[in-house]
C-alpha cells in the first residue's frame, strides 16, 4: 500500500489532469515511441508555436482522469506511451500540428482524442486536421453568400439598361 503523501500526490496530478482536460476545446493522444530527441524537440516547438500545451503523462494517471472525465472510452487507446496535446483556444491546432508532424515522422502515431467533451478517432482526427483554415473557409462562406446577390444586381441592372436603351431609341426615333 503506497504512502499517504504518495497517494495524495498522484491524486493531485490526476485533478490537475481532470482541470485540463475539462478546461480545454480539443485534446489529442498520440504515442511517440521511435522518436529521438531532436524530433521531439521540433515537434514540441512547433506546438508551441500553435499555443498547444503537450504533456507526457503515465497511462494510469491518464485512465483515471478520463473516467472522471467522463472519456472512458479512450481507455482503450492508453498502450504504450502516451503523450497528451490540447489547446484551449483552437479545436484544430493540435490535430493539425500533429497531423503534419506524423506525415513527416512515421513513428508518431495518432491515437484519438476528444472535442468539446466528446470522444473522436484518429480518423476524426486526420479529416479534421485536413480542413482549410478558418479564414479561408470563412471567405469561401462569404463568396457563396455574396455570389446571388451578384446575380441579382445584374439582372436587374441589365433591365434597367435595355429599357434605358429602348426609350433612347424611342427618343431618337421620334425626333427624326
């Protein structure tokens, strides 16, 4: 039976796990084994500089956080080691770093994650991390709402130049 402190400690680390999970939009679990320390390095760079927080945390620690959680069903996926991406502020960017990082390096494996409190498959997580950006998909949205409106103006504009059209001939012909 481990220590008091011991048991008190882990339960800590479980809550600050729970806190994270609860308090983030996406999280992703991948496993990193194979990879060396410079490709570890890039990889936690280039998460950084996407605001995704990344942690490596025991398997045992995780399955208790995602029961409390309510993630149970990831359970499955906590073989081997498991690294834990999440971001509080985008829903793609960890899927997106992760997903290019692992184009690059076969040995990063995605293994699934959740959304907004609900559980996806690293599927899920590779269409996801396959969509355009935000802008982009806001500009086409734009364009599409913009383009009847267009065809509308035309249109009416168009008869608006052949009646102008017409009554200038009408004019023209009644003056000579």
């Amino acid at each position: 039976m481990p220590k008091k402190e011991v048991l008190d400690a882990k339960k800590a680390k479980v809550a600050a796990i729970v806190e994270l999970i609860n308090g983030t939009k996406t999280g992703v679990l991948v496993d990193f084994r194979g990879l060396t320390v410079e490709e570890d390095t890039k990889l936690r760079n280039r998460l950084r500089q996407a605001n995704v927080a990344y942690s490596v945390i025991k398997n045992r620690l995780i399955k208790f956080a995602l029961d409390a959680a309510n993630l149970t069903e990831l359970e499955s996926i906590l073989k081997g080691p498991t690294a834990l991406a999440t971001s509080d502020t985008d829903l793609v960017a960890p899927a997106k770093v992760l997903h290019d990082f692992a184009k690059e390096n076969e040995l990063l494996e995605i293994k699934g994650g959740f959304m907004e409190g609900k559980v996806v498959d690293s599927a899920t997580i590779k269409k996801l991390a396959t969509l355009p950006p935000k802008e982009v998909m806001l500009s086409k949205l734009l364009g599409s709402l913009q383009s009847p409106m267009y065809g509308l103006a035309n249109v009416l504009n168009a008869n608006i130049a052949g009646l102008a059209r017409a009554l200038n001939a009408a004019a023209q012909k009644k003056a000579a």
